[in-house]
C-alpha cells in the first residue's frame, strides 16, 4: 500500500508522541518483508525487531546465544552442527518456533528458491536433522567452521513453516509474522512501519511498547524530524550535521566506528575496468585522507584493504599509496588522458550511507584531474543490488559493506567470490582459491591466508577500499538506547530516562 509523503507525516509523529512511544527517523523502507530473501544491512534493524535471530552480536561485537541457546561441533571437520532452542519462542501467531522451522526457513525454501539471499550464505547446508522440537543438527555438504558467524548477521531469520506456507510468498509478504520482540501493525510503504511489543516475546516486553521507524531517506529531513523534536531518534545524519547537534541542550549525540566499510565496487565485466593500468590509476587517484578529513573531520580511518583496522585479518603496515601524477601516467599508458579521457559511469546512492553521495562526488572531481570524464549517477541501494546480483552495472559503484561478524570471510572471502552474488569482480581463478579459504579451520593460517587474498586485491585492485565508516546516532536527551558497530538501532533495548 503507497503512503503518503514521508515528511508529510511529521506533524502528526509529533502530537502522537508518548513516554511509551518511540518514533525512529530512519533512511530506507525495507526493501522487502521477506529478510531471507535480501541482504541488506541498512534493514537489519526492523528485521531484528521483528523477527529476532538465531544468534546476536553484542555492542562490542561478541556472538551471543539468541534463539540458539546452545550449539557444539559434532565433529573435528566442522561439517555437523548441533543447536538447541530457547524453550518458549512464540511467533506473533502464538504458535511456537521449533526445529521444523528452522529447517524450513534455512534449507528447504532456500533449496527450493536459490534466489533468496539465504540460499547463498548457507550454500553448502544440505540439511537439517531434527532430534527434537527443540534440538537438531545442521549438515554441511563440506567443511564449515565459520558458519555460525552467520547465524546472527544478515539474512539468517527463522519464518513460521505452517504460516508461510497456508499463505504462500505473496500472503506473507502482505501481512509478515515473525518471533521477534516486536509485531507488525501498520506499513505505509516508502513512508513508516508501526510495530507494537509483542507480549509473548520469548526474552521479555521491551520497555518501549510502541515503535515507530519513519522511512525519511532525505538526510536533511531526518535532521529537521530530530531537531524540531518531532522524533525521539535520527540515525545516518550527514556528520557535520552530527557535529553541530552536539551543541543542542535537548539532544544526545554518538559517533562511533562501526564495522562497515565504504568502497568502490568494480565489475570486471566492463571492459574499460579490464585493463589493470585503469583500475591502478583510478584506486591511486584517490586522496582518501582528503576524505575522511573533509567529510569526517579525520575520524574516518583510511583504508588500504578490505577490512577495518584491528580486525583479526588486518595486516598493519601495508598502504595503497595516493599519487596523481602516477595515475594519470599509468592512465595515459592505458590511451587515456585530458584530451582523450576516459569515459566511465559512477554509481552512487544519495543519503542511505553518511556523506555518499558528496563522498562520490569528491571522488569524481579526482579522477577528473587525471583524465576520466565521470557520469555521476545517482541510485538507490535497491537498483544497485539488483544489478550487482544480475551482473549488469554499467559502471564502478560507491557502497557500504557491514560486516557484523568482523571476520575476512565476510569482506573479502564475499566480496570476491565470483560464485556468490555479492561480487562484481568476478575472476575465475578466485573461485578455487576462495573455495580452500571457506573449508579452512579458524586458525592464525586462515587469516594469513586471507591477509594475501586482500593484498591481492588492492595490489590489483579488483575492488577498491576507502574508509572505515563512521556512524551517529542523534537522540532526544530522554531516550537511551546502545550502539551497534554494525550499525543497529533496536528499539527492544530503548529505554526513556526520568
């Protein structure tokens, strides 16, 4: 169902307002109610809410117990997963969650629909033994030790077997169910999600009874929401508007590193991104000090590989180094230069991501300098996937990778591997290689292995590296709620001060 205008919805967030309400201005509508079929880390948030997880990243990125309460290897190869339940998981229908659902959500539909976005994150989970309601096993067609990294990160969401299937895709998609803390009472599409504490939540009523998340994808509006008073929260803001709200008496103001990175997606399928010499000289063309000072007043930190710095994979002191003039000479060596530029189409989206879009255009304004004549185009995070996943961008493209688990399979070991949709670099000779990385036991050789993957890629810049993120989180001085690196807002943990 359309809603009306976003903004034109404020006024009356604004005289709505109660000490048991809680009106979240928020930069995207999820892109759909299914969370197994997407990944799409802006969504995490209201998919938590609604359908919780199987397990969960605490604030400082610890992976904690869930819906999961117990789990243990059954074997030294890591191919057999037994998990215990909660006790007293409900869904929103009052039916309870058990072993059948799991298997359902996480094998059977997946193996059905490799479409969802599950069927790629658990690809090698051929089944799921069930001993119990409550206990089963999950069977990996080979070696899996990092598996349960993903059982509280992105699209791993258990679904109501019986519901879903007496209602079918397009029934669920009308009216979702999950067995989350909280349920779904309203949806305006593209304008807000109304939630209400379901209570019945296995892990207690969230204080906060109702939640209201508005879909504001205008940065400036998500501004004016939280500066007027009209919402309690506002997440995403462009960081000097961050920095000047902290002189507001009224409103708290958090900016934290999170575990996401700002990069540059490159197709290998575009032929002028073939030629090495032309990807070298547009990653070397780039002053990424200049941006993280000129948008993130230098908070933002540098990067030269794919991973944020002091995660487990990160290899101090390598640098990808910034030299125009050495790329405008590997870009003339490559047939281009001012009077014979190179034409190239930059993806960008427009306020999903802090500063993406003039981050972009600084970007473009570099490249310029050394020869290229960029179409700037903006998109929507929504088009981009759809492309990424086709393999039909047209061009490079600006995105934010989260990684909640903080492991390099899931920056470099997904965002390289031409099997799996996430990736635009799709170079056969990776797939073997990434492939041994997957199967490999978590130990110090896994990650060196990696450490060489990642300097590989910048080296030949098969993807392209900017920043650590930096996000905020503005809130009324009344509302507390914890900081997620990965970005969460979850209104479950709210609370309003006295």
């Amino acid at each position: 169902m359309l809603g009306l205008p976003a903004t034109a919805l404020l006024p009356e967030f604004s005289s709505a307002q109660t000490a048991a309400a809680l009106n979240i201005a928020f930069p995207v509508d999820v892109q759909s109610w299914d969370p197994t079929a997407v990944t799409f880390p802006l969504g995490q948030s209201i998919y938590k809410s609604v359908f919780d997880s199987p397990l969960h990243y605490s604030p400082d990125q610890k992976l904690l117990p869930r819906q999961i309460k117990e789990r243990k290897w059954l074997d030294n190869e890591r191919t057999r997963l037994e998990f215990t339940l909660q006790d007293n998981i409900l869904f929103h229908d009052g039916s309870k969650l058990t072993t059948e659902d799991v298997k359902y959500s996480l094998v059977d539909r997946p193996q059905k629909d490799k479409k969802l976005a599950v069927a790629g994150l658990l690809q090698d989970l051929k089944d799921i033994e069930i001993q119990s309601p409550a206990t089963g096993v999950m069977v990996f067609s080979k070696p899996s030790p990092s598996v349960e990294f993903y059982l509280g990160f992105l699209c791993c969401y258990i679904l109501p077997k019986a519901y879903h299937q007496s209602v079918g895709d397009d029934g669920f998609l009308a009216k979702p169910i999950g067995a989350g803390p909280y349920k779904l009472v309203d949806y305006q599409r593209g304008s807000r999600i109304v939630l209400e504490a379901f209570d019945k939540y296995w892990g207690g009523v969230p204080p906060i009874k109702n939640v209201t998340f508005q879909a504001l994808t205008e940065a400036s509006t998500r501004v004016a929401a939280i500066e007027s008073g009209q919402v309690d929260i506002a997440v995403q803001l462009p960081f000097r508007e961050a920095i000047r709200l902290q002189s507001k008496p009224d409103l708290t103001v958090k900016i934290y590193p999170q575990a996401e990175i700002y990069m540059l997606q490159v197709p290998s399928y575009v032929e002028v991104l073939q030629n090495k010499d032309v990807r070298t000289a547009l990653h070397m063309a780039i002053d990424k000090q200049a941006l993280s000072k000129g948008f993130f007043a230098g908070t933002a930190k540098p990067l030269s590989i794919l991973t944020t710095p002091g995660s487990s994979a990160d290899i101090p002191g390598y640098s990808f180094p910034f030299n125009r003039a050495q790329a405008a000479e590997l870009l003339k060596k490559a047939g281009y230069s001012q009077a014979k530029p190179l034409r190239l189409t930059f993806l960008c989206p427009n306020g999903s991501f802090p500063n993406d879009y003039e981050i972009s255009q600084a970007i473009a304004a570099m490249w310029r300098q050394i020869g290229v004549d960029v179409k700037l185009e903006e998109t929507t995070i929504a088009k981009y996937l759809e492309l990424n996943h086709a393999a039909k961008l047209p061009g490079i493209m600006f995105y934010s990778w989260a990684n909640a688990t903080g492991d390099p399979e899931n920056y470099a070991g997904r965002i390289l591997n031409p099997n799996l949709r996430f990736s635009a670099w799709k170079e056969p000779s990776l797939v073997d290689r990434i492939d041994k990385l997957f199967a490999m036991k978590l130990s110090e050789e896994r990650l060196d292995a990696y450490r060489a993957l990642m300097k590989d890629a910048s080296d030949n810049s098969w993807s392209i590296p900017l920043l650590q993120t930096v996000g905020n989180i503005v809130t009324k001085k009344t509302v507390e709620i914890p900081t997620y690196t990965p970005g969460y807002v979850l209104p479950a943990e709210a609370t309003r001060k006295a």
